[in-house]
C-alpha cells in the first residue's frame, strides 16, 4: 500500500522508524488531507451501547464523583443524562465495525498486523478529556472532528506519581514543555510513556490508533498459561532409579537434571514458541466478540455477490517456517495450510481488497473456504455493506 508523503510530513516510514519511532513525538500538520469523520457522535454512542463493543465513559465533572468512570454497554437514558461539559466518550475497536475506521490501520501498513492493536475512539463535548497520563505503548493520535489542545512533556515518565483515589489514572506531576492544538487531519505520534493531555476545545472526536506491547510479564503468563493447558495431567515427576542418600536435606545434581528437563521439555524448539506467539499475539484481549456461525455454502455465495473485507486486521498475521511450511493465526487460532493454499496466508492478511477475483484461484478447495468460514465465524473477516 502506498504511504502518502504527507503522512510523517514528508519523511519516508523508513526514515520515520529511524527518527522518530519509539524516540521522539511528532506532530504532523495535514497528514490526512481533506479528513472528514467516518463516524458520527451519534454513530459512535449507537455502537457504544452494542453489547459487543467495549466502552467507556469518563465524567471529570458531573458524575457521581470526580473523575468517575463507567462501562458500556450503555443506553440512551445514559448519555440524556449526561453534563454539557467535562465528559468523555472512549470506543474501542471501532475498526471492526466501521470500514473506513479499519482502513486508518492500513495506513501504517509499514508496521507487522501483530503489531497494531485498534482503532479507538474517543468523543468529547467542550472541555473534556481523561486527564494527564501515559501509555505503555506507541499510539498515533488523528483529530476526526473538531479541535483538541495536546499538552506533552517530551521526557518518558520512569516511574508514575498518580494523583490517588481516582478510577482513572491521572498524573500528579504533570508539567508540559510543549502545546499543540490539533485540528481535522493533524496526526500526533507519541512513543510509549511520554506524558500527554488532551482537552477537546469544542465538539471533538479523536482517533486513536494504538500498537500492542505485551510486558514481559505478559508474555510469560501467556506462555505458562499454555503450558498448563497442554501438559500432560497424569505426568508426573519419577525416580524410579533412585539410590540411597547421605545427606537427607540436599537436593542433589541428578535431581536437579531431571527437573530441568521436564521445565525444558516444554519448549521443546523454537516452532514450540513461534507457534505459541502466533497465537498469543493475535488473540483479542477483550473477548467481547459475539461469535456468528457462516457456513462455508454462505462463503461461496457472499463472494460472489460481494467482497470480504478484514474486520480486524491486527487479530491476523502468519509465519513460515524454516522448512517452507505456512500457518495462518487468526483471534487466537493456529491455520496450519496446504502447501497449495501457502500464498493465500499473504492475501489474507494483506492490504489489497479481497474481491472475489483476488479469491477465485482458492474457491474450488473445501479447505479454502472452511477456512473462510472460520474467519468470518470469529470475526476477523467481514462483508462489505
């Protein structure tokens, strides 16, 4: 997909990652030319009352208490009763719902889909915000509607000083050293743990493309966890060729051997954690996703009336092995393909339309469109309306 030279405001993604990215905020003046809200806030309160969709609202003022937040799915009554000012509106994944949402995170297509989280959307009468705060992760901020006044401190915060008692987390020690009012089709990159403050100036609506950054506690509970679903529950640990000891309180070297083991048994080569990764890394993290069954006959026809589209781009990625072998991993799942369908792992989880004419080479195999019937089923892939 074609990068539009105005996106980094003239500089190349290459030259991008190596100025910027994960070093340094930008801010981009006309990055998005001509930007117009593919949502509305009456669109965007429609959805954050879906019971498949997360949302959130924040009310600085006008709540029960400062700075009370409050989950969805709500209902109209909820946002009737809403203050004029000092409230915010936070949708995640609207890029599964709104195609040209989705189409924001091809725009960073430089970037690996495992890489990119979702779209979020936030919308904010005059005055609000959610406070001074940082992100553990890389975040690319696009104004959709209105203004927004930025305030930032370049230097990463180390170590947080929250401002207590609150149900968000809000930084006590906030002090910008630079201010920027964001306006339709500005772009704002942030690295992780820069401070930042957002104030909407009058009716707002901010698009927030965010990066996944598991922790390394993260990935070690993900990886243990899979280690617990599939040992073996009637192994055990064994000595049947044990000998008599000296010294009764010593964990001896032999011991310790066998231990080792069995623990290492459980990666037992890199594909054992490459394959896990695929999985854990395109897994949803708020499995709010209602699941609708299509049946592979529903597949065939879909296509030719129409095109799939990627509900969510950043739940599909794949990996080839050292042996030329090709998995799919979608929501989670493991797609171990046929070396005829090995090219479609690319299509699939590309940026190219997936027309029918795309497809056609493919529909002739049950296995093909059984794995389209799984996608869709998990909702990564759609119809374009």
């Amino acid at each position: 997909m074609h990068i539009s030279d105005r996106l980094f405001g003239g500089l190349t993604p290459e030259a991008f990652l190596a100025e910027y990215w994960q070093k340094k905020p930008l801010l981009v003046r006309g990055a998005f030319p001509g930007f117009s809200s593919p949502i509305s806030p009456e669109e965007l309160a429609t959805l954050a009352c879906d019971e498949a969709v997360q949302a959130r609202l924040v009310l600085e003022h006008g709540g029960d208490y400062p700075w009370e937040l409050r989950y969805g799915p709500f209902d109209e009554e909820d946002f009737e009763s809403l203050p004029e000012s000092h409230w915010t509106l936070l949708v995640q994944e609207v890029d599964r719902h709104v195609p040209e949402a989705a189409a924001l995170m091809e725009t960073f297509s430089f970037l690996p889909n495992w890489r990119l989280d979702d779209v979020m959307v936030s919308y904010a009468p005059g005055q609000g915000g959610v406070g001074a705060h940082i992100d553990n992760y890389d975040v690319f901020l696009i104004q959709g509607l209105g203004r927004r006044r930025w305030q930032i401190n370049h230097t990463p915060v180390v170590e947080e000083h929250l401002v207590p008692n609150l149900d968000v987390s809000v930084l006590a020690d906030f002090v910008p050293d630079a201010e920027w009012i964001l306006e339709p089709g500005d772009l704002l990159y942030l690295p992780p743990r820069v401070p930042h403050f957002g104030v909407a100036l009058d009716v707002c609506m901010t698009y927030s493309v965010g990066l996944k950054a598991p922790s390394y506690a993260d990935l070690a509970a993900g990886f243990l966890e899979h280690v617990l679903v599939t040992a073996d529950p009637l192994s055990r640990f064994g000595d049947p060729a044990r000998r008599p000891v000296h010294h009764p309180g010593e964990i001896d070297s032999v011991t310790l051997v066998t231990i080792r083991s069995i623990l290492r048994d459980f990666v037992r080569d890199d594909a054992t954690l490459d394959d896990w990764f695929g999985r854990f890394i395109t897994a949803s993290r708020r499995e709010n996703y209602i699941e609708k069954t299509c049946l592979p006959h529903e597949i065939r026809d879909g296509i030719r009336n129409g095109s799939l589209r990627r509900r969510a781009r950043s739940h599909m990625a794949y990996r080839e092995s050292a042996r030329g072998a090709v998995t799919l991993y979608a929501a989670g799942e493991a797609y171990p393909l046929a070396d005829e369908l090995s090219a479609s792992a690319a299509l699939l989880t590309g940026t190219e339309p997936l027309t029918a004419e795309m497809l056609v080479p493919f529909l002739d195999r049950d296995d093909f469109v059984e794995l389209l019937s799984a996608l869709v089923t998990a909702g990564v892939l759609g119809w374009e309306n």
